[in-house]
C-alpha cells in the first residue's frame, strides 16, 4: 500500500511505497567517471589559461591564474546569462520577454581532479562555504540582481557539463517562479500562525527523530517527511535565518563538515550516485523575506522523472524517507 | 546572447540562446533499445497471461487475454495507486497525508513490440486517441476521482520500465499541483480578459506562423514560444474546449494522425530521442473549470535537468523553438 504526502511549503505531494523499499542496491544509474586527462582539465593546476581570468580564489602565495590555489572562482565561459549591459524588459503579445542579464560563476572548489566532496578534508569543506559566502556577500552588491542561486551538479546524468569538482552560481534579474512558490506558502503560513513553516517542519523532525541523517550545535540534515526522490536530504540551520549570507562565522566550518559527511554517507551507501545539491535562499535587493528559512536540498539521481511526474507535480518515491535516513545513519 | 521568455499560463520563465542553435545531431542521449525477446515481454501476443487480466481490449473476434487484439489496457502490475478502499485523509503535524486511492492503468497500444507510435498507420493512430477517451469516460464515472492523468514514457531515459509501446492512465483522488497551477492562472486571465489564455496563445502562434509544426483542420501543432526543452511540441484544439474526454467523433482521427506525425518527424530529425507525452486536462467531479483548454506536450529527453533548473523553476534551451520548428517542418 502506497501512502500519500503533503508537504505545507509547496503543496507538492508524493507518493511513497511504504510496504517494500527499493533496495539500497537496486538502483541503476549513469556513474559519474573521471577519464579525462588532467592536462586536458581546465580547472586542473596548470590549465588556469583555459578559462576566463579568475574573479577570485584563494591561495597563500603566487599570482592570480596561476597553480597552488585551494579555491578558484572563474566566469562560465558559455554564461547561460551574461553581466554586461542594462536589463530590458518587453511584452511580446500574450507573453513577457528580458534580456539575458545575470551573472553566471564556476566555483572550483577543490584542486584534485579525481576526489568529490564527499572525499574533502573538515579545512576544506570549511573553505566551500567560505566561497559560496564570499561571491554572495559580493554579488548582492549589484542592484540589478534578485536572486543569487548556489548548486552543485555532480555527475553526466545531473547535468554536469565538467568531470572536475566544482559548483555554479547564477545571479538572476528576478526572483525565479520556485523560490516565489516557497516564499508565497511561507508568507501565508507566516500570516496565519505568526511561526516559520520551516521552523515547525524542523521541530517536528527533531521531536520525531525517525528521518535525521546528522545533527551538529547549528545544523540538522535529514529526510524530509514529503521527499520527492529517495534519499533526498535537507539541511538547515536550527535557528531561524533567512539569508544564506547571513551565516554567522562560527557556523561556517559546521555546515561544511555536515555538508560533507552527507555526501560522503550518500558515496558509499549508494555507491557513488549523481546529484543535485541547491541552497535555497531569500531573495535580495529590496526583496528580502524574513518569514524564509534558508535551507540546502540534496537530490540524489537515482530514478528517472517520467511523465507521471511532470503531468501532475507528484512525484513517485520508491524509498520512504525513515528507511532511507536509517540507511544513511547506518553507513 | 540568450533571451529570457515567460508564459502567462505557468509563469514560467526560460533562457533560450537564440545566437547559436544546437545542431539536432549535437545532442547526446540514451536510444531506446528494444533487446527484450518477445516471448518475455508481457506485452506480446501469446502473453496476455503475464499482465493481470484486462480490463477492456480492441478486437475483432476472439476471447479476452488472447492475442489478435489491436489495443488492450490492463491494470499496472506495480501501480503507484490501488483502486481499493475508501479514502482515507488526515493531518501528521504540518504535514498532510492520504492513503494511496487512485487507478493505474497501461494502454498497450501497438502489438508490434519493434515499431513506436511513430510508426503506426492512420487507423491505428486514430484507434489510440479512441482508447484514451474509452478509458477517460469510464473512469470520470468513479466519483472519488479528480483528475485523469494519460501519459507516454518512451525510452528508459524518460522513465518507461518496458519497451513495448505503451500508454499509462493514473486516475487520482485530487487534482495534482501542477494542474492547479495551470488552472489557477488560465482563471485569473480569464476573469481580467474574459478570454482563454490558451485560445490567445493559438490565435499568436496562428498569426506568427513561425513557430508552427503541423496543422490540420482541427488541431494544431506547435513549438511554443516558452519551450522549456529543445524540440518540446504541443499539439491543441484550435476550438476551445476543456476536456479532451469532449473531443468530437470527427475530431478523434485527425488527432491521432498529427500526433503520429509529430512523433515521426521528432524520431527522424533527431534519431529515436527518448519523450514523454501528457495530455493536460480539466479535472472532473464538479471540479471541471471551463476556462481551461486542454492540450498534449510533447517533451524529448535531449538534455538533463540539473541544479539551476531544479533551484529556479528556469528552464536553459538551447534551441530557441523558432529553429526547432523550421527543423522539424523541414523532415
């Protein structure tokens, strides 16, 4: 018997097979390689001039373009938007149209070329968000973004153009339709409860226990109870915070190390899956909502979304998330 | 220099490259193969025994669960919902949950397990749309039913398990999110305008011609403006109408045969892409919204969906639907 969820932040539901899990084992997936030769890589050391000249990156010593960097942030250099000139909007009949303005950014977020971040030492990972604050807490300065996403594509099958670790930041002219749904629900649970729906969502996962991967002083990862894909994860911060760059400094170093540890709990039960990783955030520029609660979302690549998924929103779960955080915790 | 377009119905927004196309022969995906011997396939004559017995079939002459049928639908061995019980619904904390009432039906639709709809003549073309509407208006009697979900996976890539032809119907007990969403805002132009959003996107791409795939007397095929992926295709009703169960008789063959015919250009431009089909339609049980007009999309699996997509509701294509069009009118 399959069990219908709804979760209250974007009226999504999923269907999840409560009676028969599907085996840790049993999923069939496109596994991420690494077979092209470092000094093809252009995030590799030695390759700098592959790319666009970098935005920044952090080394102790040396010029910039150059090796011995432990993270370097470089402009995509086939931007799906593109920094240079003014935003113009325009209708054109029925429908809305703007000039691609954005920004669009690789983090390269660790030198070796064969490692993840599963794989990356507690400095490291300390250094990851480290990064992702550095180019948000720049970026925010430009009037004419909303939004600045952060997401990690690891592997072919999710969307990973590059072999090499690394992450991606888009900064948008507008608040994308996603985080508005989330915004709008949480505006209106705000309104009609005076509480965060994040916050209750957390305080139910931390009193119910069942779906907690890891838990540190500032951050919980778990399986949210309405996963739409098995052994998605979320991790938040337990206090309430709506900004992403708001992050305090001692919480740097523990989000890296929960970040990490749950990536690398996901390698070696699963045995090496693509995913998705997205922090979720609050808009910026005069659009700021405090009644949000930023959050990262983990979506391994396990099945295929099929027709069913995209005609109706549902998604089908063959894993219930207390059988995939249990599997998680046991690794 | 890409170009941010967004719909009225979903609000959707994507960034198409409209400077540099890429080629049809650029993408690279995972072929449909067809490697299963047809005395295993469930789905082959000879093997009506291997489904649970069949809950309608097109033949001529002959016993139920024999061979010699045309078409012939079957419950899902593995369905996401069951047809028994009552519905049961209630509250966990924040969240909602329901047990997993619903129907599950396969459409086995060609008994040719090598060919594709693509492939099929005009009376076996017509004879598909016949059973989607047989199914639709038998099931819309059930009065736990909101919506009627019809949709085709081809290739493992976009989801389908088996690789005989195959259509699947789910029946669900509330009308699925994105529906709603649809329907949320084809009702707000409607109240604004007094007109159908949809009937004003047609009467534009009637007008624009450019975007234009295939056309007959009654439907019309289309790249639409805002195509979240390369070569996505709708096929509408050039008359308004909600439902699809209210398709006229003299509507049903002409149908079938552009939906042949799109699929068969899609399958030759672009070398047997994977796709999923939907039809998008009013739901039902007192919960029919005239305002809605109901449509089939069209979407092959040529790229990934990855983090940027799924963080922002965006949608990246890289060709803009005015090439894809001329493309594929040019087959």
């Amino acid at each position: 018997m399959s069990q219908l969820r709804r979760d209250p932040i974007t009226g999504r539901w999923i269907i999840v097979n409560y009676e028969k899990a599907a085996e840790p084992e049993s999923f069939r997936f496109e596994k991420p390689v690494k077979t092209m030769p470092f000094e093809k890589c252009p995030f590799c050391y030695g390759n700098e001039r592959m790319t666009p000249p970098e935005i920044v990156a952090h080394r102790e010593t040396g010029k910039p373009n150059t090796p011995d960097w432990t993270i370097r942030v470089v402009p995509n250099k086939y931007p799906a938007l593109t920094t240079k000139g003014k935003l113009e909007k325009g209708g054109f009949g029925v429908f809305d149209r703007m000039n691609g303005i954005g920004d669009h950014e690789v983090i390269i977020d660790i030198p070796e070329h064969s490692l993840d971040i599963a794989d990356i030492s507690d400095n490291q990972a300390e250094e990851v968000i480290w990064s992702y604050h550095g180019r948000s807490t720049d970026l925010r300065k430009d009037p004419r973004f909303k939004y600045i996403l952060i997401f990690r594509n690891y592997g072919k099958a999710a969307g990973a153009s590059l072999e090499h670790p690394h992450s991606q930041l888009i900064a948008l002219p507008i608040v994308p339709k996603r985080v508005n749904e989330e915004l709008h629900s949480a505006h209106k649970y705000y309104n009609y409860k005076d509480r965060c729906v994040f916050c209750d969502i957390l305080s139910q996962e931390l009193a119910d226990k069942e779906r907690i991967v890891d838990v540190n002083e500032h951050f919980i990862a778990f399986c949210p109870f309405v996963s739409r894909f098995p052994y998605e994860m979320w991790i938040m911060p337990k206090k309430h915070e709506s900004h992403f760059v708001s992050i305090k400094k001692d919480e740097v170093r523990p989000l890296g190390i929960i970040l990490r540890n749950t990536m690398k709990k996901l390698k070696k039960l699963l045995n090496d899956p693509p995913y998705n990783y997205i922090i979720h955030t609050s808009p910026i520029n005069g659009f700021e909502k405090e009644y949000y609660h930023w959050h990262i979302e983990i979506m391994p690549k396990l099945v295929n979304v099929a027709g069913f998924e995209w005609g109706s929103g549902f998604y089908v779960n063959p894993v219930p998330p207390e059988v995939a955080a249990r599997n998680l915790v046991s690794v």
